[in-house]
C-alpha cells in the first residue's frame, strides 16, 4: 500500500523535473518577449528567421520543390494507391489527400510552378498575386514550421498546457466558453505569429483536447496578429507615431469579437465533439475534493509528462510536426493564396462586396466612406491589401480605421485562411468568409468609436 502511494504522488522527484525543464523552456521559446533588430518578437520566431538567412536565397526553390513534389506525388498515390504509402498512417495522410484537397494541391503546383519560371498567365505570377505568395510569404512560413514543429512538443507533451488549462479555465471558460489551455495559443500568436497558434491549435485538435466547436473557435479568433506585423500596418497608412492608441484598440475590438462571434453562427453551431466524435465529459475540467487550482493543475501536468516514454518519441513526434506542416499546409497555401490575390488585384469582386458597407461606414462617421468601402472585403484575400489601398485616402481618422479593421479582421486566405483550410481544423472556406464579415461588423464600430475620441 505504501509503495502504491509513493508511486502516485505527483511531485516526486524525476516526474517533476521531466514537467518543469522541458515546459520552461517551451515557455520561453514560445512565449518570451525579447527584442530582435528593434522587434518585439518570440525565440522560434528569431530561430525562423535564421534559416531564412541561412538558406537565403534557396528558399524560394526549396518550397517551389516541396509544392510541386507534392502535387506529383499526391496525383500518383491518389491513382496508384502505393501500399507503402496506404498502408501507413502518417504517409498516407500527408499524400492521400480527399478529392477537393487533391486539386487544391494541383492547382498549388501549378500556380508555384508559373511563378518560380515565369511563365503562364502575368496574373498568376506577377508581384503582387503569386510573387507575393511564393517569394515573400512561403518562405516564412516555411522557416517557422521547421522550428516550430519540431520545438512544439515542449508545450504539448510535458504537461505545460494541462497545468495553465487548470489555472486559466475560470477566466475562459466563462468569458470565452473555452478550456483554460487556448490561452496559450492566443498569447503564442499575440507574441510570436498567427500561423504558430494555428499549429499548435490544430494539434491539440488531433489530440482531443479541443471539442470541433473549440477548435474552430480558437482557430479563427485567438490566432492573433503579432506587435510586430501590427506595426508594420500602422506603419504602412503612415501613423507609426499612433502605434499605442491603435494597438490599444485593435485589443479592445479583438477581446470584443472574441466575446460576441463564437455565440453566433457559424461556431456556435458547431458540435461539442472531439475529432472522434466523443463528447467532452462535463466534469473533465472539475477540481476534485482536496486539492486547489493550481495543485490539480501540478498533478494533471506531471501526469503528463510522466507518460513520456523517451526523448526520441518526443523528437519524432516533432518532425512529424514540422513535415505534416510543411509538406501538408504550404500547397494550400500557394494554391488559395494566389487564387484570392488574383480575385483582389484583377476582378471587382471585392469592391462590389464592399459597396453595401458604404450606408454602414457613412452611419459611424467615418470620413471618405466610399473609398474606405473599397478596402473593407478585400482583407480577406490578404491582411495588408487593405492598408496598402488606404495610403492614398487623405483622412487620418480613415487610415486608422482601416489599419486597425484590417488587423481585427484576422482571416485572410493569403495566410491565416489557407493554413486553417489546409489544417484539420473543422472550417470550410465559406464559414470563414462569414466569420471575416462578422468580425468586420462588430469591430468596426468599436473602432470608429475609439477613433472619434482620438481625433
């Protein structure tokens, strides 16, 4: 009996260090603030950015490569159905995609293929449509899912999310409905980069510890823009010297999004159930008699960490990371990417689907609402797209609103769109079209509202 006791306390001595070693250094290389060439940025984030200058100026063939090769073997394991590929899990999710992601890939391939050579169609290739997907986004993405696939681990398995879920369930799951641990995605991303946060959600997704609602919620909300990408957008509308008023309000018309969106169609129609469509069981976020928050929250995540069997189990499982998203996600990347970009730059679609905000911008005082109209649907083919047509708009208060709209907007196919398309998160393009509208409805009011005081 006394045997039986020791083995089960949580904090004996190797299953505690196996947690906090790991954890805190998954901490802090996901969730440090440090400063990076004047940046405010993340570890993984400058660690990305140091195979970019490694590799620079191979990168773009690289994923050129990648995209291709994955068209190729895709098309071929789909026809031939190879029983090496078949009859292996891993493999055959990455290269036996269903019939509508065959062709996403496929047209990947062909849009990364006209734009590395040149070739094809100008529309497709040109700087502003594919270029700006192939040369300065995929590159990027590509260094960040290297680092952070392979470091994702620290915060997935040694228990870290399982003690911070403990702590944080009283602040969201009241405020936001959600488990404690999506807090950290949200901070991840808020720190770091949008596309991080996507990864680890989509992970956690897999691993059943969110519900398709909470997967889907977290996904198209918590994915935040980081400091330093909002920065770059305020600067771009030439309002840099406002940087703390409009990141101020980008929080506060965020936290309002995240309160009111996940309460209404589409998210709130999504099933409460995991990938394998159990149920969550109502009490799996109850503290049992004798403990508090944070000693449960101890036990739960030494637990965790205690199943660890080895660190290569660990190591595999973050190549299995890295590759699922390299190989997996950049594709869907290039393909829808470069297909809205098109839309953006060549058709009127989105300044015909603009028109109707004219009455909604002209109702919240908004200066030179027609032009502003003109920039409104367009972020959801890239998030800069709309402070990029805002430069040349006279009024400050505009290219505020703008600025700070295009942030708060968050789901844009160019990236954060594509990436949760191309993840195993339950969304389809059009729920999160719906989404992009809601979230511009109910923050641009907000953030005309703040922009009314400031000027």
């Amino acid at each position: 009996m006394q045997n039986q006791t020791t083995s089960s306390v949580p904090t004996k001595k190797s299953s505690f260090l196996m947690f906090l070693i790991p954890s805190l250094i998954g901490l802090f290389l996901f969730m440090a603030p440090i400063t990076y060439n004047g940046d405010i940025t993340i570890p993984v984030a400058v660690l990305a950015k140091s195979i970019q200058s490694v590799f620079d100026g191979y990168l773009v063939a690289m994923v050129t490569t990648i995209i291709g090769f994955m068209a190729v073997a895709s098309l071929l394991t789909k026809v031939l159905k190879p029983s090496f590929i078949t009859s292996n899990g891993f493999l055959n999710s990455l290269f036996n995609p269903t019939i509508p992601w065959l062709i996403v890939r496929l047209v990947g391939g062909i849009c990364v293929l006209f734009t590395f050579f040149q070739i094809g169609p100008k529309a497709v290739w040109e700087p502003n449509t594919g270029g700006l997907v192939l040369n300065d986004l995929l590159p990027v993405l590509f260094s960040v899912f290297i680092f952070a696939g392979l470091l994702l681990p620290l915060l997935l398995n040694f228990g870290l999310l399982e003690l911070f879920g403990t702590l944080l369930s009283k602040i969201m799951r009241p405020v936001f409905n959600l488990p404690g641990r999506s807090a950290i995605d949200c901070m991840t991303s808020w720190l770091g980069d949008g596309s991080v946060g996507i990864l680890l959600t989509s992970k956690q997704y897999e691993n059943r510890f969110y519900t398709q609602r909470e997967a889907a919620v977290v996904g198209t909300t918590f994915s935040a823009v980081s400091i330093t990408f909002s920065l770059v957008v305020i600067a771009q509308v030439e309002l840099e010297h406002m940087f703390l008023p409009f990141y101020l309000t980008v929080c506060l018309a965020g936290i309002v999004a995240a309160v009111i969106i996940p309460r209404l169609p589409p998210l709130s129609w999504k099933k409460d159930q995991f990938i394998d469509g159990t149920e969550r069981n109502a009490d799996s976020e109850a503290i049992p008699q004798g403990y508090n928050t944070f000693t449960w929250g101890l036990e739960l995540a030494v637990k965790k960490a205690g199943e660890v069997k080895s660190i290569k189990s660990v190591f595999v499982d973050g190549v299995k990371n890295a590759v699922d998203m390299v190989f997996g996600v950049l594709p869907v990347v290039m393909g829808l990417g470069t297909l809205a970009l098109v839309a953006a730059e060549y058709t009127p679609v989105f300044s015909i689907l603009g028109q109707p905000f004219i009455p909604f911008l002209e109702l919240l005082g908004v200066p030179e609402a027609v032009e502003a109209s003109q920039t409104i649907v367009v972020g959801f083919a890239d998030m800069f797209l709309p402070a990029i047509l805002a430069a040349s708009i006279e009024s400050d208060m505009t290219r505020f609103i703008i600025a700070a709209m295009s942030v708060t907007q968050l789901i844009y196919m160019s990236e954060v769109g594509a990436l949760l398309l191309g993840s195993k998160i339950p969304v389809n393009i059009f729920e999160l079209f719906v989404i992009f509208i809601l979230r511009t409805l109910i923050t641009l009011p907000v953030i005309a509202g703040v922009a009314h005081l400031i000027f």
